[in-house]
C-alpha cells in the first residue's frame, strides 16, 4: 500500500546554524574536511563526557539519551565481544526528510560522528543502512562512501522498502543477514544488537550532532539552544502544494515559525505517523523542545511537521494512515497482525459515521504495549491523539458532517 504522504521526489534542504552550516559548498569530503577538519580521535571517556555534557539525545524519534547509551554499550562491551556501531539512515517514515537531506548535503559530518565513535569504542566495523525508498539519498551516502579512508571498515546495508524497517531490531536483523523485519527481545541493541554483540545504533541526524560535537567541543554546541536544552534539531515540514522541506532550527524556536500563516488557525501532525495530532493554538504556543514538548502531549519524535492544510479532514488523513500503518506490520505477533487491521476498520466506521470512539478505545487498549514492537503503540498514539485534540470533527462525522470540509468526507474504494 502507498503512504498517504508520499516518500518525497525531492527535498528542499534550508541552511541552517550548525549541522547545516555551510551546505551552499557541496556535500564532498574536500569540502567537508575543509570546513571541519580531520577526524578528531577520542578515547571513550572523552566521547562520553562530549556527548553527555550537553545531554544529547537521539533524534530517532525516543529521544534516548546518547550517553545512557553508549555507556551501556561500553560496560557490555568491557565484558563480552568487540561493540558494534551503525548509522540507521533507512528513514521509513515517508513524511520525514531530514537523514536524506543530511545524506544529500552532511554525509561526512553524520560518518564522522560514527567513525569517531567506533575509533573510541575500538569497534572495527561501522554498518551504514542505506533507504530502500529513497534513491538519492541512496546513491549520495554510497558517494560518500566511496571518497572515505577510515581506519574502521564501512559496510553498506539497504533497508526494505517498508515503515518497521528501521526500528532497531528490525537493522540488527537485517545486518546480522536475516529478513529486515522486527522481532521479540527483550535487551536493548546496546546490550545485544548485531550478531549478539553490544551495537551502538542511531539515525544519521544523532550521527551528525557527535561528530559536530567530536569536532567542534561542546562551547561551540552551547551557542545554539538553551542552557537546560543546548543545540539544534532538523524538522521536516510538509504544507500543501509545496516541496518538503527541511529546516535546522534552534530549541526554543516557535514552532509556528517553520509553518506559513496561510496555515493559521488548521490542525498539524507533530512527530510523523507514530505522531500526535495539535490543534493550531497549540502548535502557535510550541516552542521546539523534547521535554517542552512532552509535557503537553505533543512529542517532537521524528521531527516530523505535516500541515495538511484546511482543506483536508484530519480524521480522513487518520484513517488512511492507520491503514498503510496496518498493511506495514512484521505481522509477526497479534497486536500488530489482527489487531491494527480491526483498529483500523473501526476508525472506517467512525469516518462515516456508523461507529465511535469506544470500539477504538477498545482495541487501542488491547494492543498497546503487548506487541513485539513500538508499531502499535505508534499507531494507538496517532489515533488516540485525533480524539482527543479534534473531539468537534470526530462529533461531526458522527452527525454525518465534517468540519474540514463540510460534506461527509468518505475514503476512496
């Protein structure tokens, strides 16, 4: 099935304060090492204490702490097999751009943040996963690979083409030379990834921000941000009738600021299809911050900023979505293979008005947090956040009208 966002042809990536700094000079290794420098090489208390000062998160969509992370991956490491790094730049989520723009004007910033890392952690291996869905984001990481003399050997993987391909689980399997799909574990990849062993895995926007980090300190990272949230974060804006775009913005920036004003006043998705719907006059008080955030319900996850427009029904878009989020399941555990298609169906229901929110309720409650993966869960945020900040167009379709559009807005057979 076809995302109702489409993988984008192509991308308009902004310039912006610090991982795309520069980007007008191209994306070359000369370029790159003319701009930042050599590789430099760090023991891993220094890396350690570079990522954690600042408090680096990953930008994978958990905004897991990097240092956690990577202390766990030393501590098993200290103790078993050699570690483990990869650079998850697979980027399922079709409403999403900003690894393909660093892919297509940052490679080296995002290899030298894992080859750093795997210098640190005396890995000899760093597994690059390339997007099935995106050729030129592709074919660019390949190019850069190609210019590359590392003292740590650089593997090329490419992702299926399918939404749960670049969950964690589902890379390790794919690396480790089995389907590219999730399975039950119940240890992080930092404890067991690849083959087993202790595997430091992050998407290539976390990639980026080590290697400014490893090359520029953590003075240099301060200037952008606040003092309790230091640094900057890449946002993929999709708005009607124009090109995706990706913007590097600092924390703290008003969300409301990467969005025209035509939008005024019409619902966003915040963080993607495992996202959150926001009314507008929440999105106008955002301010771009992962606790900030969170703490009003509307998580940055992938940084992802879909604006349909106000034309579009929201609870329309939520349907089609939860299809194509049904149909890309592992379909490897019950939550996911009987329980997203029936969530599915019963948003069908509420979209023309014969059915409500408590069959939704229902199954919503069956399949969160009982699956192999975070897929339903994704998916029973999406849909939960729908009912709760658009209550008046689920009331609308249940009198057989919709506030977006005025007649019953009813999906294509």
């Amino acid at each position: 099935m076809r995302p109702p966002v489409p993988f984008p042809d192509q991308i308009r990536v902004h310039p912006g304060p610090a991982l795309l700094s520069g980007i007008e000079r191209g994306p070359s290794l000369a370029a790159h090492r003319s701009q930042h420098g050599a590789v430099p090489r760090l023991d891993s208390a220094a890396l350690t204490d570079v990522v954690s000062s600042v408090g680096l998160r990953g930008r994978g969509g958990a905004a897991f702490p990097f240092g956690i992370k990577l202390g766990a991956v030393l501590d098993r490491a200290g103790r078993t097999r050699r570690p483990v790094v990869v650079v998850n730049a697979s980027e399922g989520e079709p409403a999403s751009s900003k690894d393909s723009a660093l892919a297509l004007t940052r490679p080296h910033l995002v290899i030298d943040g894992a080859v750093a890392s795997a210098v640190a952690l005396r890995a000899q291996e760093v597994h690059i996963v390339l997007p099935g869905d995106r050729p030129p984001a592709a074919a660019a990481l390949r190019r850069a690979i190609a210019e590359r003399d590392d003292p740590v050997e650089l593997i090329e993987h490419t992702a299926a083409r399918r939404f749960v391909a670049g969950q964690s689980k589902a890379v390790s399997e794919l690396i480790s030379g089995r389907p590219n799909l999730p399975v039950t574990s119940w240890q992080p990849e930092a404890t067991s990834g690849v083959g087993g062993r202790p595997t430091l895995l992050s998407n290539a926007e976390t990639w980026a921000h080590v290697g400014l980090l490893v090359h520029h300190g953590t003075a240099a990272y301060r200037r952008f941000g606040t003092s309790a949230e230091p640094g900057t974060a890449l946002l993929s804006v999709t708005t009607p009738g124009a090109v995706p775009s990706v913007h590097e913005v600092e924390y703290a920036t008003r969300m409301r600021d990467v969005l025209p004003t035509t939008l005024a006043g019409a619902p966003v998705l915040i963080g993607g299809f495992h996202g959150s719907w926001a009314t507008w006059d929440t999105v106008a008080s955002l301010r771009v911050s992962v606790p900030g955030m969170r703490s009003l319900g509307v998580a940055l996850g992938a940084g992802v900023v879909h604006a349909p427009g106000h034309g579009t029904c929201p609870l329309a878009l939520t349907v089609r979505i939860t299809d194509y989020l049904a149909s890309q399941s592992a379909g490897r555990c019950g939550p996911c293979l009987n329980g997203l298609p029936a969530l599915a169906l019963a948003l069908h229901l509420v979209l023309d008005g014969s059915g409500g929110r408590d069959r939704v309720e229902e199954l919503a409650t069956l399949v969160v947090r009982r699956g192999a993966c975070a897929h339903p869960d994704g998916t029973v945020r999406l849909v939960r956040s729908l009912f709760t900040a658009l209550p008046g167009e689920v009331s609308a379709h249940a009198t057989g009208g919709c506030v977006a559009t005025g007649p019953m807005e009813r999906l294509a057979s």
